[in-house]
C-alpha cells in the first residue's frame, strides 16, 4: 500500500484537490436551492458542467499552455494563448449554465449577473494558479530528489575511492613486516600469512559494506595488533582493552584502524626498548570514545608522514559522520595521543 502511494502520490494529490472541490461546489450549490426544493437532476448537472471547464482549462495550462511558454519564455505569447484559451471556454461555460439553468428566460437572474461572471472567472484563475503550483511543487520536489541523489552518488563514490586507498596502505605496511619476518626467518611466518588472509578476507567482503558490525572491526584490529606484536618479537608492551559490550552496535568499516597504524608506524621501533603503546575503547550507550596513545623516538623521523593514512580518514570521518564525531590530539614530547568520540548506530 506504501509503495503504491509513493509511486502515485502526484496523481492522488490531483485527485484528491478535485474532490474536495466538487465537494464544497456541491454543498454551495445545495445551499443556494435551499427553500426553493432540490432539484438534484439539475444540481448534479451544473456542478458537473463547472468541474469539466475547470479541470480543462487547469490541465489545458498545466500540461500545453505554460510547458510551451518554460520552453519559448515569451510572456506575450503565453498570456495571449491563455487568454483565448480561458475567454473562449469560460464564454462557452456562461452559455451552456444559462441554458441549464433556465432555457434563457432569465427566470435565474443570478446567471445573468455581472457577478457570477467575475466570480467565475477570479475561482478559475484561482484554480488554474493552484494546480499550476502543484506542478511547480511536484517538479521541486523531483529536482531536489536528484539532487540528493548525485550527492549521495558522489560521497558514496569518494568513500569508495578512500577505502580503496586504505587495502594498498595497508598492504604495503603488513608486507613489509612479513617481509622483515621472512627475512629473519622466523618460526611466526606462517602465522602472520595466516592472520593476514583473515584480514584481508574482512576487508575485501565486510568493509564494502556501509557499516559493519563494531565486533568485527574490534577482531580486525586485534589481529593487526597480533601482527605487530608478532613482528616486535613481544618486545614492546602493548595494551589494547575494550570497555563496554561491542554487540549489536555498527560502525563505518576501517575508520579507526589508521590511528593505530600511525601508533606503531611512528612512536614504535625495535631498539627503542622504552617505546609503548595504549589503546582502548570505551563504550557508553551509542557512544565510542577511542583512544590510542604511543611514546614518541627520541629522534623523530621527519622524512616519514602519515599522508594518505590521516587525511583519509578525517575525510571519511567527516562524510560518515558529519557533525557526529569529535577528533582530539595531543603532540607532545615524548607522547603522541589521538581520541575519536563517535555516535554509533
């Protein structure tokens, strides 16, 4: 039944004006006969005459009369088209009602009146001036659809193009540690092959999806997690803690794992025995609150940025959750911390 409204609510709301307006043209009429007896034959017929040039002359301008002048954009044009369109049917229309109503006997000097003639004519511009709005409504409403829809066409298309821009990102930081393992000859090889097909598997079939489940993205950050404890031969202490139930709660795939990236891709590094790194995320309703801190190299290395990694996801944090997000940092001397606050769905 929705459906069926949604894809004919333009010609329910034509067809439901025109019955409120035969309505109250039928009440009028009824109490204009009052005390003179009801002729219901008669009534019925010149109601049906008055709703028949009414709706000709609204749809005559609806549907030909101003589409032309929108194309031709000649007022002259236009206002003599409707003039001879409105005098010749309205003329018409006094006529064929003189004739019902009394055969031309002047017996219903109301026909014959000056003001019957203006108050047909001012309810007909009326009309023509109302259905004429409701296609302007109709077509605003329909141009501010497509317009919400190429808009959301192009952010669906950007937030696209940034999670493409995250696999080869990622990609190129675990292969480096599988290749810095595979070089050492390390017995976890094997192990991190296996967590990273798990990975991958998520980012190439969950993350396409709009929003993921909050576990899910909890278990892909983990098995990042694993992988650097892996590669740092568990050298370094790092503490990762969820406070909350994650159940049921959905976020946009992949936003928070860029954080964690830059955590160990800058404040972490094998001879450095101090280094450390603290992340957690805490739960409160809907609300998440995540929070990575990293100790800082006595010697920063200036030549590596985070570039494509930071930018994104500040961009896909602004178009997944516009006026829904808090970002704050700290960049201090020998400590780097970062908390994202979200409104989770």
């Amino acid at each position: 039944m929705q459906s069926f409204i949604n894809r004919n609510r333009v010609v329910l709301l034509h067809v439901s004006f025109w019955f409120v307006y035969l309505s109250f043209n039928l009440y009028q009429a009824s109490v204009f006969q009052r005390g003179r007896g009801y002729d219901w034959e008669r009534l019925l017929t010149s109601t049906s005459v008055q709703l028949v040039f009414t709706v000709t002359i609204a749809y005559l301008n609806y549907f030909f009369i101003w589409p032309r002048f929108i194309k031709s954009k000649n007022l002259l044009r236009y206002l003599l088209e409707f003039g001879v369109t409105i005098g010749g049917l309205l003329t018409l229309r006094v006529y064929l009602q003189r004739h019902l109503a009394d055969g031309y006997s002047h017996r219903v000097e109301y026909f014959y009146s000056s003001f019957f003639i203006v108050q047909m004519v001012a309810i007909t511009l009326l009309i023509v001036l109302f259905v004429g709005m409701l296609r302007f409504a109709v077509e605003w409403f329909e141009l501010e659809s497509k317009r919400r829809e190429i808009e959301n066409e192009k952010l669906m298309a950007e937030l696209n193009f940034l999670k493409a821009q995250i696999n080869p990102h990622f990609l190129f930081n675990t292969l480096n540690n599988l290749y810095y393992l595979a070089y050492t000859k390390s017995d976890n090889t094997t192990e991190v092959i296996a967590k990273l097909s798990q990975m991958m598997r998520y980012m190439i079939y969950d993350s396409n999806h709009t929003q993921v489940l909050l576990s899910k993205e909890i278990e892909y950050m983990e098995n990042y997690i694993s992988l650097e404890r892996l590669r740092l031969n568990n050298q370094i202490p790092i503490k990762f803690e969820v406070i909350g139930n994650p159940d049921n709660l959905r976020i946009a795939p992949l936003v928070l794992i860029t954080f964690l990236e830059n955590a160990f891709k800058h404040g972490v590094s094998g001879n450095n025995a101090r280094a450390w790194v603290n992340v957690s995320i805490k739960l409160e309703g809907k609300q998440l609150i995540y929070t990575v801190e990293n100790s800082k190299p006595e010697i920063a290395n200036n030549h590596e940025k985070s570039g494509i990694g930071l930018q994104n996801v500040k961009r896909r944090l602004d178009l997944s959750y516009p006026n829904q997000y808090k970002l704050a940092t700290e960049d201090k001397k020998d400590v780097y911390f970062v908390q994202v606050t979200l409104t989770l769905s």
